[in-house]
C-alpha cells in the first residue's frame, strides 16, 4: 500500500524482464546461414535471368514479374532473419517452417523426372545447397543455447 493516501491502488500486473543479452554463437551462425542462402538466391535469380548459367527456363515469366518475385520473397526472408536475430520466438518458428516446406518441396520435385529435368543444372546444385543451408541454420536455431536464448526474450 502506497504511503500517500490520495494515489488510487494499483497493482504490478507486468512483470519487467530484463534483456537476454546478446544472442549465443549457434544464433549468429545460423544468421550467417541463412544470409548465405539468401545471397545465393539472389546471385542464382540474376543470372538466370541475364543468362550467366544458360538459357532461362521455357515457361519463365517476363524479367519483371521475376525480379518483383524475387524482391518480395527475399525481402519477407530477410525480415524474418532480422527478427530472429533480434530474438523474436515466432520468426524463428516461421523460419522453421518455410524451412520444412522448402525441403519437401525439394524432396518432392527431385522425384518428378518431367519438372526436375526442365531446371538447368545449376538450379539443381543452387536447390540442394541452399536447403542444406537452411535445415542446418534451423537445427541451430533449436539447439540448447539458442532455445535458451528465445525463451528469456
């Protein structure tokens, strides 16, 4: 009870959480991870698109719709990277799931001979690297220190 009898009650309904600190190593190697990926992305879209790695694919949409694609795609990737790095729980559970996604995606078009086989070779490389990269900065994401480290945020 408040000494001064004129302030009406109140009560301490928020509990103040003091800041996690910084993100463990497994986090910012994660987000290196998946910078990395994002970076391939886009290098892989470019040229494709200009014609550094053969001919664009038969069914391509116009340079514009590809390149419009390709900004909203990675920029909804680097706002959730952002987000996760600076210990947002759900960005990291979204992450988590295009992650998934993307790798039964991958795991499913590898098994159709007639889509696979109209992807130039370096779209096959560029896939699997970049899947890799994602399921590995996932699985940091979840490791002990990181699990910590969201759950304090």
């Amino acid at each position: 009870m408040s000494s001064d009898p004129y302030r009406p009650p109140s009560a301490n309904l928020e509990k103040t959480k003091e800041p996690a600190g910084p993100p463990p190593r497994a986090v910012k190697i994660s987000i290196g991870l998946f910078v990395v990926s994002i970076v391939l992305s886009l290098f892989t879209a470019f040229a494709l698109q200009v014609g550094l790695l053969g001919k664009p694919l038969p069914a391509a949409p116009s340079p514009v719709l590809t390149a419009i694609n390709t900004f909203v795609s990675l920029a909804l990737w680097g706002a959730l990277v952002y987000k996760t790095y600076t210990g947002a729980n759900w960005a990291r559970w979204i992450l988590a799931v295009f992650c998934g996604l993307g790798a039964i995606g991958l795991g499913v078009t590898s098994f159709i001979p007639d889509v696979w086989n109209l992807l130039p070779p370096v779209m096959h490389v560029s896939a699997v690297v970049q899947t890799l990269l994602q399921v590995a900065a996932t699985v940091l994401l979840f490791l002990g220190p990181s699990s910590r480290w969201f759950r304090a945020q």
